[in-house]
C-alpha cells in the first residue's frame, strides 16, 4: 500500500473517533437540555398556579380588611350609644337622690324601672361590641392563613427557580468539563492512531 494511503486511513480513523466523541458530548448535552427544558415547563406551571393563589390570598386579605375597618367602626358607633346610656344612668341616679329626698316613692319606683331598662340597654351593646370584636378576631385569623399561603406559594416559586439555576450551572458545567476532557483525549486518540498507521506504514514500506 503506498504511503499516501496509510495517511489517509490515518486521518480517516482520527476523524472518525472525534466524531463519535463528538456524539457523545452532543448525546450528554441534550440530555442535560432536556431536563432543563423540562424543569422550564414545570416551573411555568407552578408559577401559574402559585400565580392565582396568590392573587385569590391577596383578595381574601382586602376582604378581610374591609370587614375589620367596618367592625372597627361599628364598635365605635355602639361604644358611643354605651356612653350614652352610662350618661342616662348617671342622671336617673341623681334624679333618684332628689326622689328620696322627696319622699315621691312611684317617682322612685318609676326611676329605678327606667335605671333597670338603660343597663338592660347597655349589657345588649357591650355584647354588641363582643360580638364585633369575635369578628375582628376571625377577620385577623383569616388574614394571617391567607399571608401564610401566600408566603408558601412565594417559597415554592422560589425553590423552583432555584432549581432551574442549578441545572442550568449543572449543565453547563458537566458540559463545560466534558467538552474538554474530550478534546483532550481525542486529540491523543488522534495522535495515536495517526502515529500507529504511520508506524505500520512505515513497516510495510521497510519490509519491501
């Protein structure tokens, strides 16, 4: 076989181990593609759903908001009508000093009446107000689940972007390292081959 041949072979050999080392590398990278491709799909999802829940948690805390300024306000309208039946009260107390004093025991009798009917008044209020501040207290327990949710669903959005980083360096490092650890040997593979074909040849043109 004449010489030129030998070096052909050679150099078909060495081509031929770069590119399956080549296919190699290429098969690794899109395998590492395509986890990252998929680990894209699943985190748009999760963002979407984490998205809307989101929204729904922040909706549910306006809501709650709202429902916490009306009762705070109702309290205070009934706090006031409190105040006046304590005014009331006061007044009958002092009416009845100026009935006894009198000796006028139906304007006592009457007094006192009017005395029971102004606390009876009151004690409904204050559970009025009881009653409003159970509601504050629900209201706020609301407001915490909700802003709870919503930390979770950040967190989970969070963690899976954290995720498509990791592969994403993982990828390109496992590539990064690979690619050069293939370079290297196939330059060797390379030399190799075309030094052994060279040495055959080299042989077989001796021999003659």
């Amino acid at each position: 076989m004449k010489p030129i041949y030998w070096i052909a072979l050679g150099l078909a050999l060495a081509l031929t181990v770069s590119i399956c080392d080549g296919r190699k590398i290429y098969d690794k990278a899109s395998i590492a593609a395509g986890k990252y491709e998929e680990a894209i799909a699943q985190a748009k999802t999760l963002n979407a759903e984490k998205d809307k829940a989101i929204a729904e948690q922040v909706k549910i805390i306006a809501l709650k908001d709202r429902l916490i300024s009306d009762s705070v306000g109702e309290i205070t309208v009934i706090n006031t009508a409190i105040g006046a039946k304590d005014k009331t009260i006061t007044d009958l107390k002092a009416a009845l000093h100026n009935l006894e004093a009198a000796g006028d025991l139906s304007g006592q009798v009457a007094n006192l009446k009017e005395q029971i009917a102004a606390w009876s008044e009151k004690f409904t209020l204050a559970e009025s107000v009881i009653a409003e501040k159970d509601k504050i207290i629900i209201a706020w327990a609301a407001k915490f689940n909700a802003q709870l949710e919503i930390s979770d669903s950040w967190k989970a959005k969070y963690d899976a972007e954290y995720h498509l980083r990791t592969l994403a360096e993982e990828g390109w490092w496992t590539a990064n390292r690979k690619l050069k650890a293939r370079s290297v040997m196939g330059n060797i593979k390379s030399g190799l081959i075309i030094a052994a074909v060279g040495y055959w040849g080299y042989s077989a043109l001796k021999g003659k």
